[in-house]
C-alpha cells in the first residue's frame, strides 16, 4: 500500500529508464567478462567465459529490439527535425555495432575455440566491447535525453 496521499501524483518514470538500466546490466556483464580476459584465465575458465558471452548476447538483442520497435521509431516521426535527423544518425551507425557482435560471437562460436587461441579471443573481444561501450555512452548523452526532451 502506498503511503503518498492520494492527492500527490506519483513521480513519472523517465522513458528511457528501462534502456539505462538495461546498458548498466550490460555493462556490468561486460565487466565480468573483462575481468577474465586474460590469457591465462580465458583458457582455464573458456566455458564460463562463453557462457557470459552468450548472456550477453541474449540481453543485447533484448535491447536493440526495445530500442528498434519503440524508441528510434518514435524519435524518426519527431516533430523537431533536429531530433530526426540525430535519431537517423544514431540508427544508421547502430547495425555495425551489432554485426562486430555478432562476428564476435561467430568467430568464437564454443568455449573449445576461446581455449585454443585465448589471445586472439581477447583482441577480438576487447574491440568489440570497446565499440559496444561507445555507443552506449553515445546513446546515453546524445539519444536519451532527446526522448526525454521530447513531448
């Protein structure tokens, strides 16, 4: 039961607060996964370090559908023209952060072949979360608060 007086309206939830809070699970579970890049552990622990990476997947495609089917449709129909027109640009450049992913994941497709070339895994992997962590700060200064600009 709420104890806020029927008379005060309850605080609006921001719109992209379910996006932030999706990028800080994902970060966190690159932090992980970042923690066990090196070549030692990679190969003692490529089981688990695959089985993040598939976590990660899975709650990164969860987020590029949210993003796909709710958010940048709603920004590219803006009435601002300005707010289409970085809704575009953001969009645009977001298929080649997901494909660097999934080359990731398709290059390293079993804990067998992170074991076998530990270095070479974390080359690959360090770039693609580094990209990954970009955008996601780009979308968390530049896209987010024009949805929350936005009427």
């Amino acid at each position: 039961m709420s104890m806020r007086p029927s008379s005060v309206p309850e605080p609006r939830q921001s719109p992209v607060e379910n996006f932030r809070r999706q990028h800080a699970d994902l970060l966190a579970l690159a932090a992980e996964i970042g923690g066990r890049l090196t070549p030692e552990r990679v190969a003692a622990e490529a089981a688990e370090v695959r089985r993040l990476l598939a976590q990660f997947a899975g709650k990164l495609n969860v987020h590029a559908r949210m993003e796909n089917d709710a958010l940048y449709p709603r920004l590219l129909e803006h009435a601002d023209q300005a707010v289409r027109r970085q809704a575009e640009e953001l969009l645009s450049e977001v298929d080649g952060v997901y494909d660097a992913f999934g080359a990731l994941l398709k290059a390293w497709p079993t804990a067998a072949s992170i074991a076998a070339a530990p270095s070479d895994f974390i080359r690959q992997a360090t770039k693609v979360f580094r990209v990954l962590g970009k955008r996601m700060l780009r979308e968390e200064h530049q896209l987010y608060p024009l949805v929350e600009a936005a009427p």
